[in-house]
C-alpha cells in the first residue's frame, strides 16, 4: 500500500482473465487491495493472481470464503498461501477449530473470517438457525473467530462499531456492502456509505460495480479513494 492509496479492496468480478488484469492495472494506484472471488479463481485458478497483482503494488484478497472440516480447510489454505495472497476469507460458522486449522496452515496471510453475509436479512438469518438479530450473531461469531486465530473479520458496515468494541484494535475490520450515496444496492441488504463505514471504524472497504462497472474504472476508484481518505483523515482527526 502507498502513502496514497485508499483502503478499499476492489472486487474484481471479472468473467475473463485478461479483464481482470485490466481492471486491476487501472485501479491499483488508487486502492491498497485488489479482490479475487470464488468465480473468478474457479475460472482461471492461481493464474489470475498472477495478472492482477502484475507489476502492481496491491494486496491480493483472495476471497474464497473457505469452509469445511478443519482438516480439509486446512489443506486447502495451505495449497493457496504459496500465492501469497495478503488476506484469505473462512466462514465463521465454521466454528473454532476450523477457523484456527486455517490460521495454523497459512501463518503469513491473515485469514478473515466471515461472520453474517451483508446479502442475508433478519429473515434469512432465522431461516438457517442464527439466532439474531444480525447484530448478535455477528458478535457471537467474531469473538470465536478471533478467539480461534482470525486477524480479520468480514462484517457489514452497520456491524463495525459492535464488533470494534468486542475485538479491540488490532483485529482488521473488513466492510463489503460499501456503495456510494445514489448507487444501486445490487444484492447487498446491510450497507453504508464509504464515508459512513470509514467513520464507523472499517480499515478495509471492499467495493465492486460502482467501481469495475463504470465507463472509466480508474476514474471512479480515484475519486471513491479521494472521498475514502478524506473520510479517514476526518476520523482521525475527530
């Protein structure tokens, strides 16, 4: 990350590989992150983080929101953390020992641990069993999660706050439903302004089509980065 980039992690959604690098070329001196999802890494495999990262000075988040039995998952971090991946995301729910495999496999990438999806609502919660309201099964599970290992969460916006003051500040909070005031929600439910989450206490914004989807992707990360550090230096300063 350079002295003048944003903490945004842009999702890089991209179906083709060669897309994908370019939307990371264009974006990459304005953010500190670029992100690889499940999709894209299917599609083009260890591949992709090799052209997105290029000659770029990003983190590569690799988001593949592994979850399965600890031995399992612990393999499975263990066969990507040789791309030296900057974050990887385990689902929470997961539960303790397999969020710990993860971090025991890959030491030297942080493993984020997914509590509430920002696309589920209270009914969705209650649906698979997650006693909420969503507040507190973000809670419950971002103390196990760290309490296992995990130096991030993944949280929705309007969850930072709770979840700073249960997990102190040395765990990296991770905000997806992030979109600019007038953008289109697409399939998030619990979201927030960049500036709203920044001030909430976020340190990583991750933010997809308002960015790759715009005529000029460069562009709009500049000025989202611009609203983003002017929003933590306000923090900072309060």
């Amino acid at each position: 990350m350079t002295a003048h980039s944003a903490p945004i992690a842009v999702a890089i959604d991209a179906r083709e590989i060669e897309t994908a690098a370019a939307w990371a070329t264009a974006v990459a001196p304005h953010v500190s992150t670029v992100k690889v999802g499940l999709e894209l890494y299917l599609r083009h495999g260890p591949e992709v983080i090799a052209a997105v990262r290029g000659a770029n000075r990003v983190g590569v988040f690799l988001d593949l929101k592994l979850h399965d039995i600890p031995a399992t998952v612990a393999g499975a971090a263990r066969s990507v953390a040789g791309l030296r991946p900057s974050i990887l995301t385990v689902h929470a729910t997961g539960g303790a020992d397999m969020v710990r495999a993860a971090a025991e496999a890959a030491p030297d990438t942080k493993i984020a641990a997914v509590t509430v999806l920002t696309s589920m609502d209270e009914k969705d919660l209650e649906q698979v069993g997650l006693l909420g309201p969503a507040r507190d099964a973000v809670r419950r599970l971002a103390v196990m999660a760290v309490g296992a290992g995990a130096r991030a969460l993944v949280c929705s916006p309007q969850e930072v706050a709770l979840v700073r003051a249960e997990v102190g500040p040395d765990v990296t909070l991770i905000t997806p439903g992030v979109r600019p005031a007038g953008a289109d929600l697409g399939d998030q439910s619990r979201v927030a302004t960049p500036e709203e989450a920044i001030e909430a206490g976020a340190d990583l914004l991750v933010i997809g089509r308002p960015i790759t989807r715009a005529p000029d992707p460069g562009a709009a990360a500049a000025s989202i980065a611009a609203a983003v550090r002017r929003a933590a230096s306000s923090s900072q300063g309060a």
